[in-house]
C-alpha cells in the first residue's frame, strides 16, 4: 500500500440521500450518459451484497488481524453502498422506469449462480478464494472508476444533479480509500498469479457486456426517450465517443488503458487513485459529513 494509506482505518459512513426532486435525465440534455452511468445502480445493489457475503464466509479463516481489521471495514462499507444505490433504484422506479426485470436477473447470478456456498470441503473453500479472486479483479475496476470520477470535470461541467454527482463521488472515494482491501486478501489466501490473470480476463469482458446491456435496458424503458426516434433509444459508439469527449463518461481508450494494468506483474491496487483525495473529498462531502454528525 502507499504511505498515505498505510494508518488507514476503513469505516462504514451511515449516508443518507433524498431523491425526491432527481429528474430522469440528471444530466441535463445528455439520456446516454445519464443512463450509461445509472448502471452502477442496477449492477451494484445485488453485487456488493454478494460481496459481503463472500468476504464474511472468509473473515473466519484470515489470522492476519490488520487485514481482518481491513475486511472488517471493507464489509462495512460495501454494505452501505448497497444501500445507497438502492436508494436510486426506487426513485427510478416511481418516475415509471421499472429496473426489476433486470435486477432481479442480477440478484439471480449473484445470489444462485455464484452464491456462497457451506464450507464443508477443500472444494468448498477453493471456490470461496475464486470468488474472492473475481472480487478483486472488479474491486480493480471500481477503484479506477471511483478515480475517474473524482477527477471528472466534464461532471461538474454538464451541471450533473448535485445530490447525485455527491453519491458518485462518496462512492468513488471509499471505493479508492478500500481499493487494496479485496487484492490483499486474495493474495492471503492464494499468491499465484494464474488465479488473479485468469479471473480478471473472465470477468471485463463480463462486466462490459452487462454494462451494454444495462444501458440498453434503462434507454428503451426511458419514459422520456418512449416518443421520440427508436434511434435515440439506443446507446451507439457515436453516443459514447461524444460523451466521453464532454468528459461525462470515461472514454474507451482510458478504460482500456486503465484495466490493463491488472495485467502487468508489477501491479497493486494502490497505484489507482489517491488516498488523500479520496480522504479529503470524504471530508466534505454533503452525505459524509451529515453521518458524522
């Protein structure tokens, strides 16, 4: 880890967002960004639950006691942000955009398909690392979005919903404040490298494919967009290199950029954002600070 990280106590922060004035579109003028990001809502909630659930079944068998102390606070925090992005999900659906077609698909995958499972076996507990090892691969991607997000002026610019863009960047801050928590606790179980490159080439293309697939989904069950051209219903190419271009979603080559990085031999989460600005934008962040008081 960093030196700036090194003393860090991770803690879960009791957030409250209101969604009762957030239009459909809360990046005004722009459905596809709007949307493209709006994914985290539909992917998060049943994710990050299945998160804690895997890093709770393997709390019992790490003895190290700082990165228990770790996981502990990781655990805190996911299943808050699980919470919060839910928050969304029932606002989106009283505005007459219903998301439980394809969340109830997620909850599936994450909670049939690659649930826990009893630890009664070497099998058992083989299975558990492998989860743990997928974690970490999209803990990777996270910490770098939650960076990405941090540093988007293009938000600040487009006049994003401020409740929202504060639900963005608390969750991206505590997503680069954790970013070392799920690799460091991969690697306690199992060092090897074949485990954390093969999971990480299973799980982009994965991740990608839901993403396109999520933003397709809330474009053509957008009330707004229902009268309009099937093209504006639609996420494209063109519609994502014009947003990335405004800086309101990140562009194909930086995330392509970002995501190898896992790849290289020299790799650590830490090299992905900044504690410090995390830390600080934790500091003043409306919700943050509200739960602190």
């Amino acid at each position: 880890m960093t030196a700036d990280a090194d003393n860090l106590v991770l803690q879960a922060r009791d957030v409250h967002f209101d969604w009762d004035d957030l239009p459909m579109h809360w990046i005004p003028g722009e459905p596809f960004s709007t949307h493209a990001l709006n994914v985290l809502h539909l992917l998060l909630p049943a994710g990050e639950e299945w998160f804690v659930e895997t890093f709770r079944q393997a709390l019992p068998f790490i003895e190290d006691e700082k990165l228990r102390e770790d996981v502990i606070g990781f655990i805190g925090q996911e299943a808050m942000h699980s919470s919060a992005h839910s928050g969304v999900l029932e606002h989106l659906q009283r505005s007459g955009l219903d998301p439980t077609p394809f969340t109830d698909q997620m909850n599936w995958v994450f909670g049939k398909v690659i649930g826990p499972r009893p630890i009664t076996s070497s099998r058992e507990k083989n299975y558990l690392v492998e989860r743990l090892a997928i974690i970490a691969a999209i803990e990777h991607i996270t910490a770098f979005l939650g960076d990405w997000v941090l540093n988007a002026e293009g938000l600040d610019r487009a006049d994003v919903h401020p409740t929202m863009l504060d639900l963005l960047r608390w969750h991206g801050s505590e997503e680069v404040e954790h970013r070392s928590v799920a690799y460091e606790t991969m690697r306690y179980f199992d060092r090897r490298e074949v485990r954390r490159l093969r999971t990480q080439a299973l799980a982009a293309p994965l991740l990608v494919y839901l993403w396109i697939r999520g933003t397709r989904f809330l474009m053509q069950n957008d009330p707004l967009l229902a009268d309009g051209p099937a093209s504006r219903r639609r996420p494209t190419p063109l519609a994502w290199r014009r947003a990335a271009k405004k800086g309101t979603v990140p562009g194909p080559i930086d995330l392509g950029l970002r995501l190898s990085r896992y790849f290289r031999r020299s790799y650590h989460p830490s090299q992905e954002g900044s504690t410090a600005q995390a830390v600080a934008y934790l500091a003043s962040s409306p919700a943050a600070r509200a739960a602190s008081r």
